[in-house]
C-alpha cells in the first residue's frame, strides 16, 4: 500500500486538521441523526410503557437478565478494545491496531452470537409477535407490543453491529496493509465514534428491556 | 490540532467504572422505587453514556464545531421526547 501520509490529503482540503475536523463533523452529524432515528423508537416504546406498565413488567421478566447483563459487559469491553486501536492508530503502531480491532470484531460476534441464541429461545417459548404469541393471559396482547419493540430495537441495533463488524474488517485490513499512520488515522477514529454511538445505543436497551419489572420478584 | 487523548491506563478505569454502573443499574432494578424506578434506570444509562461520550469518543477535546453538531443531536432528541411525551399526557386533561 501507499505511504499513507502522502496521499492522505484531498485536494479539497488546505491542511490535515481541515480535513479531520470536517470527517469528526460529518459523522457526528450522522450520529446525531441516528441518535434521532432510534430515539423515535425509544419514545414511542416510553409511551407504551407509560400506558400498559403492568404488561411491560410482565414481559421484561421473560427476557434472561444473565444474558443480558453478561451482553451488556461484552459489549462495554468491545469499546474499551475499540478505543484502545484508535489510540494505537495515533501512535502509529500498526500491529496494535490490527489486534484491537480484531479483539473489537470478535468480542462483537459473541455479542451477536448471544443475541441470536436469546432470539431463538424467545421464538420456542412463543414470545415472537404474531400469529403464534403466546403470554399468560390479563395482559390484552399489550405484552405481545413489548416483544414487537424488543425484537426491533434490539434488531434494529444488531443491524447497526453486523454494518460494524464488516467496517471493523476493512479497517483492520487497512491496518495491516500500512494505510494508517500516527498522521493519518482518521478511518479508525471515525469507525471508534460509530462503535461508541452503538454500544450507547445498547446502554439504554438494556435497561428498558431486561430491568422493568424485577422489582416484582 | 491534535489534543493529547487519555492513556491506556485511563480507558481500563473508565471501562471498569463501566462495569460498576451496569452492576448498579441492575441492583437497584431489583428495589421497589415505584414511578422512580424509570428515572433512576435512564440517570444511571445517561452517565455510562456520559463516560462513553467524553472518554472513548473525545466529545470536550475536539473541535468546537463538532461539539455542537452532538449537542444539537441530543437537544432535538430532547425536543421529540417533549412534545411527544407532552401530547400523549395531556390528553384527556380538559374538563368534562
């Protein structure tokens, strides 16, 4: 690959920090409309909640709160190792970066892989919305609308991980090709924002779907 | 202009305080605290996501422009959920 310093520069821009400042501000503009796109989500789930509390206290002790606390953690420590390849990306050592990410990329398969195992448990107990739902009955299908918004946040969110791992892979491919340098990390810096905003994303789901109604046991 | 970014050791820390709040939210789940239950969750996510935002994602130490391109994400979230919130609580309010 390319000296990456050479070639970091479009000719659009007069200086580097020109350039990092108007890639910083194009993606957290993106993530202040995503922030607005799962935020719509959430609060139409907080006015549910605030009609049918009982229903929703009901459905949330249905969710595994081991898993989901467990998840919660991996996904923290996903962050921590993402944050830990930017910082290798500025001080240019490659080979860290190549790990971290890497660390990133498999730490977020385990967090998908126990996402997909809770789906599938939810799908034998008939906790999927639809023709086959199946709850304890006095809750008028209002706990059928906590697993709709469950399945979508949640799989809403693991679209957004699945988009990640893939970006993790071509940045950690980058990184092992020498694209990046103590100079010029600007793709890894701008992938740990979005990898962030996810994990924030989940810092919220967890609570509002896994700890509604445990004060009942 | 590069500002100096927090090291290693400093990330574990907050990884690990991290930890603790997820521990905390979910305790606390588990104490009867009525309608403030809610309020507490979303005060203990809102400040893992504090930690998130200032120390993995350098939210204070970049540029000024991106700052508020994030503010003004959170301030028109703000926005939906009041007005949104507004509408559906004030139903019903008039007199019969």
């Amino acid at each position: 690959m390319t000296n990456p310093d050479a070639m970091a520069l479009r000719f659009q821009f007069e200086n580097a920090e020109q350039q990092e400042r108007a890639a910083t501000f194009g993606m957290w503009i993106f993530l202040a409309t995503e922030v607005l796109m799962f935020g719509t989500l959430f609060t139409a789930y907080g006015i549910y909640r605030l009609w049918y509390g009982d229903a929703f206290m009901a459905a949330s002790n249905h969710m595994d709160l081991l898993l989901g606390g467990l998840n919660t953690a991996v996904l923290l420590t996903s962050s921590l190792t993402m944050a830990l390849a930017v910082d290798a990306a500025r001080k240019g050592k490659n080979t860290s970066v190549v790990i971290f990410l890497i660390a990133t990329m498999l730490i977020g398969t385990l967090f998908l892989g126990v996402k997909f195992y809770e789906y599938w448990d939810h799908w034998q107990k008939a906790e999927f919305p639809g023709r086959g739902f199946r709850f304890e009955p006095g809750y008028s299908g209002h706990a059928e609308l906590f697993f709709f918004f469950y399945f979508l946040m949640t799989g809403l969110h693991a679209v957004h991980m699945i988009i990640g791992l893939g970006i993790l892979g071509l940045l950690a491919l980058g990184a092992r090709l020498g694209s990046f340098s103590a100079t010029y990390n600007t793709p890894v810096e701008m992938t740990g924002l979005y990898w962030h905003f996810v994990d924030i994303v989940w810092v919220f789901l967890y609570p509002l779907f896994y700890l509604v109604g445990r004060h009942l046991h | 202009m590069r500002t100096p970014s927090p090291t290693p050791l400093v990330y574990g820390v907050i990884w690990f305080c991290l930890l603790i709040l997820t521990g905390l939210t979910t305790a606390v789940a588990f104490a009867d605290l009525g309608s403030f239950s809610v309020a507490v969750a979303i005060a203990i996510s809102c400040m893992k996501a504090g930690l998130i935002v200032v120390f993995f994602m350098h939210l204070l130490r970049t540029f000024n422009i991106v700052r508020i391109a994030a503010v003004s994400g959170l301030v028109w979230l703000l926005i939906l959920i009041a007005l949104t919130f507004g509408d559906y609580v004030t139903r019903n309010w008039a007199a019969k």
